[in-house]
C-alpha cells in the first residue's frame, strides 16, 4: 500500500529472480502471460472491489490484534500500527486498488554490484518486460533499495 494524489493505492507486485527464466524469451516470456491475467482480472470492478473491501477488513484486524497486544503485554509500549493501516481501519479512506501488476525482479546473488552486470547483457529481454508492465528491481537485495529498470530504457528515474 501507498498514499499518492490524496489517496491510499493498493499495487499488486510479481517477484522473480533475474536467473527465472520465465522472464527471458525469443517471444512472449511466460511472466508478461502471468501479468496480464493478475491486470485482466483487477480490471474488472467487481474483483478491484473486492479486494478493496478485503484490505478494509484485513487493516481492521490488524488494529484490533495491535490493541488486544497492547493489553496482553500489560500496556507495554508497542511499535505503532501503521499510519496507512490505521487510517483504513478507522474508515476513513477506503484503498484504491490499481490494476497494473507490477515486476520486481532481484538478483539471485545476494552480493552487491553483480545486479548491474548481469542487467547490462539483459537490454532486449527488459525492453520487452518494460514495454507490457512497470518494471522495478532491487538493486541491493540486503539493503532492499529499489530502483526503476526502466530507467535504462527510457531514461526515467524512480
């Protein structure tokens, strides 16, 4: 979940590992197919509402265990209940669920500074994900710092 243009956006995300070779092909990589049911599915405003409505009732579980917690740990001072959660729970905003699955593919070593290697002999297979679908990477997997593939594509930033 995310707050952007005065509202709370739910973003669907499909992981791989750059080595996951449903993500290269001659053709159509298997991921784009996965992708595209996930956003032909979202589009339809029954599904988007529903889960939308499941968000709600999710946050506001999650608020009534962080205060059944509060009470169990003898009023101890827990971690906050996130603001975004918070505010769902309480109802005064309901999510916006986006259709547009996104991809995020991190490197199957865990060291960084091998990502960008293996990126750079990759420029047809991530033109090719980056024309279907947004497309983002972790750039250190470690430090779980994300950054837009695309950028190599068409020059945008995260």
């Amino acid at each position: 979940m995310n707050a952007g243009a005065g509202r709370i956006n739910v973003v669907f995300w499909e992981a791989k590992t750059l080595g996951d070779s449903r993500l290269r092909s001659r053709r159509n990589p298997e991921v784009i197919r996965q992708l595209g049911v996930y956003n032909k599915y979202l589009s339809r405003p029954v599904y988007r509402d529903a889960a939308s409505a499941a968000y709600v009732e999710t946050c506001r579980l999650l608020r009534t265990f962080h205060r059944m917690a509060t009470k169990l740990s003898g009023e101890a001072a827990l971690p906050r209940l996130g603001n975004l959660v918070a505010r769902i729970a309480a109802g005064a905003e309901a999510p916006v669920v986006d259709p547009m699955p996104r991809l995020l593919i991190f490197p199957a070593e865990l060291e960084a500074g091998k990502f960008e290697r293996q990126v750079s002999t990759w420029s047809s297979h991530l033109a090719k994900l980056g024309s279907e679908f947004p497309v983002y990477c972790v750039d250190d997997a470690k430090a779980a710092v994300l950054g837009r593939l695309n950028r190599q594509l068409d020059g945008e930033s995260a």
